[in-house]
C-alpha cells in the first residue's frame, strides 16, 4: 500500500468515526442523555473528519442550526478543501517553486 492509500484509508476511517459520534449525539440528544461537547465534534472534523461531519449534520439534521458551530465546521471544510487542492496539484507547481527557491539562494 502506498503512503497516499494509506492517507486516504486513515481519512475513511476517521470520517467514519466522525459521523458515527455525531449519530450516537444525535440519539444523546432526543433522549436526554450525555452529549458530546461541541468542541470535540470540531475536533474530529478538523482532524479529517469533515466530511463525516457535515455528511452527519446534514443527514441526521443535527446542528444544523447552531451557531457558531456551523461556522467553524464550513471553516473547517474550507480549509481541508484548499489542502486537498494543494495536495492534488502539488506535482504541478512544486518542481517550479523548488527551482525558484534554488535560484534565490
């Protein structure tokens, strides 16, 4: 397995858990019970758990609403986004910067 499957399965894994602790909140929450801090469902999301979480909020219509949460949750996709986007373009303009950077020194 290569370094970029092993990222992309790491990345599955964790939206998986993501969406999974957004149910199990979503569940807490109708019945009462402990939920899970709203700090800690950014956590996940910010640790590659994005797309788990808004598949999570949109489909379980959970937070929908919650402000500033929605927020920083889109901040958070915004960000993975432009990371993926540098990461996929990567080999486009990284040998230019490399030969820019020698250049300079």
């Amino acid at each position: 397995m290569t370094t970029s499957q092993t990222i992309v399965l790491i990345i599955l894994v964790i939206n998986i858990i993501t969406f999974c602790v957004f149910w199990w909140d979503k569940g807490a929450a109708r019945e009462g019970r402990w939920r899970v801090p709203e700090s800690r469902l950014l956590a996940l999301a910010l640790i590659g758990g994005s797309l788990g979480a808004v598949a999570g909020q949109q489909l379980l219509r959970h937070k929908t609403r919650k402000e500033p949460f929605r927020s920083n949750l889109m901040l958070i996709v915004a960000v993975h986004l432009l990371t993926l986007v540098a990461w996929l373009s990567a080999p486009l303009w990284f040998a230019s910067a490399l030969a820019v950077t020698r250049q300079l020194s």
